[in-house]
C-alpha cells in the first residue's frame, strides 16, 4: 500500500487537535496518546466484533479489545441486551441489587473464593486489596516485581511497567517512583524484586520478609510485554507466605481470559487474594478483589479496613459483567479456540518475520501475545531487563504498516494483545497477509 492510497484521517487528527486544548495529551489514558509509536491517534466511533470503526470511517481488526475486557468481541447480543435490560430499571441506586449478589456468587462459585467486593477499576482493586493485606497483618511494607502493572495507585508506581517502561535501572529492594507527585517516603514502603528470579525473591524475603503485608504480583505479565512465569518462580511465590506475607494476584489482565479461572486456574496458584477487573465488568468500569473469609472479613462495614464506593455494585455494570462470565461458562470450546488461533497467529509472525530477515521473539499463553522486535530465541524473555532490550523503532514502524492496513495492534512494544472470541480464521489469515508486507518494508 502507497502512502497516496492510505486512508483519511483527517476526523481523527481534527478531533485530537480538539481534544489537546481540554485534556492533557487528548487522552484519558496516557498509552492511547500514539507517544511510542507516533502519528494521530484513531477516535473510535463504534465496535462490534472483532472490529473498531474510526471517526473516519476506516474500519481496523481490533488486536486491543479495549485492553482486555472484550474477550467475547465488541457488542456481544448477550451482554448487549443484560446491559439493556439492567438500563430500563435505572442507573444506579446507592443501596444493594440482586446482580451485585449474583455476580458475587458467579465469582466465588468460578474462582472458589470466599468473598469478593466489587469496586470501579483494577486499580481500585489492587489498592484496596494492599490495604487490606496492611490491615490484616499489620505490617507497612508491600513486595511487587520490576515491570509488573498494578494500576496508578501511589504505592505501586514502582518500577511499573509499560506506560512507564523505560530503560532505567535501580537497585533490587528499594526503588525510585516511576512518576512525579509519588513521595519517596510512599514509595520507600514499596520493595521490588526482578520477575522470574526466585534467587532474588528468597534472599528479599530472608532479609526483609517479617515486615512483608504482602507480595504483589502479575502471575502472568501482560504490562512488559507478556512474560511467562516460570515453575520455579511460581513455588517461589509460594514461600512468601512461611514469613507471614499474604501472596496477591493480580489478575486484572488474566482472570478469566487465561482460562475461566484465570492464571490462577491455569498455573495451579493459591494466592490468598486476588484482583480483578477488565472482563468481569464486560466492558463496563468494574473491578474486584477477593480470597479468604478470614482476610476478606476485615473489610468494612464487617471489619476495621475502611473501603467505600459511590457507584460500586453499579447494576449496568454488574450487568455486562454477569452475562459476560455466563457466556464464557457456557463456553468451555471458547478457550481452546483462543489458544489455537493465537499459536497460529505466532507461529505465522515468527515465520513471517524470519522470512525477510527481521529479528522477532514471540511470547505467548492463552489469548495473549507480544512480538518482541529483538533477537532472542523464542521463550527466552522472561524478565523486564529481557523485555526492554527490543528494538522499539522497529516496532513502532512494524506498527504503522500494519495499521495502514487495518490491522489494529497494541501501541506499545510493552503490551499484550488479546483475541477474542470474534477473531475469524478470515481475521488470521488477513493478519499474516498484513504481518508479511509490514516485514517486508510495505504497507503503510
Ligand atoms: N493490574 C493489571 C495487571 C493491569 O493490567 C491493569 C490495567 O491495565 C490494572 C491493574 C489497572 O486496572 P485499571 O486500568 O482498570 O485501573
């Protein structure tokens, strides 16, 4: 494809101008901004399916599924008409609804356990769990790992990750916030240690572990790129709880992508609380947090951790999050079509790549996956220092080719994409069409 034969943007470009002079950057999450990879980014009009529609026109093949949340593909009929129906009752009571009890008893009864508590975000999720995990054993200090996303709470933007990925390197244990407006003294109570390094995580633990609330941690990371934890770093995890640590999985990004259990069902993981957010709220702002009666019972109004939320239990959002896990439940072929069809597309980008020459590692689980535009053998990238040796140039205008496409990939060589149920053997096959004329040098 020619440059002369791209298609217009002129809406989008239009819009972001309009956008700039009322909101900082003309965004409302930094990455969506187009910084790492450049050019405008595209205002969405509609989704529906596999496909976004943008304010031009232009209609792309969607690899971001609004980060996560749109494992049925956009505009599900079925968490379209819950969604629908909860609307004709009325947007949101301030006082308890039955949904809010019925996705309760749709999580413990998938994930086994105990209790939940709907919050508005993963973010929320994620801070409200370290507070409870603070007030439960009353330590101060928090253990998360080097590039592993947990949200924007103060706290945990340490070394986080994705949005924030740079090159810099600090020392294991104590570490430097990865924004401004963080006090050193928040971010001194954040200990971190190198993903997939069970050496590093024992010897933290030896030293530090009886002031450890809790250890935080993505069980499979989508906020690096996707990084696969190993058996070892797994067992690991484990043995935070013999100092008296609780073991936090955050699984905003995997829960009931990576299996209808999650990575935790996955990986045969016991945490003692874990986060939610993105597909349980189907598209609609929700997030979770749950685990063991004892734990969970220290949260208010039944115990002494205070946690509050004005529109939490929203019934539209409990809504598309309860249709959502019922259809996934009544779906078991689902996950095993997502995993097929992301193997193909691996398989197809490696070979691509490796066809004209274009250095490509692929790392990828489930219906997540991330090219890393370096030469290293496929596998071999398990940690953030791993991750951030790609070539992001590359990327970027790997990226750009495929979009001039109608291909829609994550803007950032550190993030996931996620298939969905929508994506079509069509949808594959346009892809690797894309994939080699990007590699070859044409198409956008
Ligand atoms: N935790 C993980 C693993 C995430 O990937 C994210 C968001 O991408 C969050 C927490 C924060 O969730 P939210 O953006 O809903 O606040």
């Amino acid at each position: 494809m020619t440059t002369d034969s791209l298609p217009s943007t002129a809406r989008s470009e239009a819009l972001f101008a309009r956008a700039r002079a009322v909101t900082p950057g003309g965004v409302n999450s930094p990455v969506r901004a187009f910084r790492s990879v450049g050019g405008t980014p595209r205002f969405i009009r509609e989704a529906h399916g596999a496909h976004l529609t943008d304010a031009d026109g232009t209609r792309y093949l969607d690899y971001i599924g609004s980060w996560g949340p749109m494992i049925l593909g956009h505009d599900h009929p079925a968490v379209r008409e819950a969604v629908a129906s909860a609307l004709a009752g009325g947007t949101s009571f301030g006082a308890p609804g039955e949904r809010e009890v019925q996705l309760a008893e749709a999580v413990t009864h998938i994930t086994g356990v105990d209790r939940v508590r709907f919050v508005n975000s993963g973010t929320e999720a994620t801070m409200s769990a370290l507070r409870l995990a603070r007030g439960f054993t009353g330590r101060k200090y928090i253990l998360k790992f080097r590039g592993n996303y947990h949200g924007h709470a103060d706290g945990l933007l340490v070394e986080a990750g994705s949005g924030l990925m740079t090159n810099a390197e600090g020392a294991l244990g104590q570490a430097a916030p990865s924004s401004a407006g963080v006090p050193q003294e928040y971010a001194a109570l954040t200990l971190v240690s190198e993903y997939n390094d069970p050496a590093a995580l024992d010897a933290l633990m030896a030293g530090r572990g009886r002031e450890i609330a809790a250890v935080i941690f993505e069980p499979v990371v989508g906020n690096a790129g996707v990084l696969i934890p190993t058996p070892e770093f797994l067992a690991a995890l484990h043995r935070v709880r013999d100092h008296g640590a609780l073991l936090i999985a955050d699984e905003v990004m995997t829960g009931f992508r990576l299996s209808l259990n999650g990575a935790t069902g996955l990986l045969g993981l016991t945490p003692d609380l874990t986060c939610w957010g993105k597909i349980i709220g189907g598209g609609l702002p929700v997030g979770a947090y749950g685990g063991r009666a004892d734990v969970m019972d220290f949260v208010s109004p039944q115990g002494p951790v205070y946690q509050a939320g004005t529109l939490s239990g929203n019934p539209l959002a409990m809504a598309a999050g309860l249709a959502t896990l019922e259809v996934l439940e009544a779906s078991p072929a689902l996950y095993g079509r997502l995993e097929a069809y992301t193997t193909a597309l691996a398989d197809g980008l490696r070979s691509a790549a490796r066809e004209a020459g274009v250095p490509l590692s692929v790392n990828h689980i489930g219906s997540m996956l991330t090219a890393f535009h370096q030469d290293a053998p496929d596998g071999s990238i398990r940690t953030y220092a791993d991750a951030a040796r790609s070539d992001t140039a590359a990327f970027a205008r790997w990226f750009q080719a495929m979009l001039g496409q109608g291909i829609y990939w994550a803007p950032s060589q550190f993030e996931s994409i996620f298939v969905s149920g929508a994506h079509t053997d069509h949808d594959l096959n346009a892809t690797l069409d894309a994939a080699r004329a990007a590699y070859a040098g044409r198409g956008g």
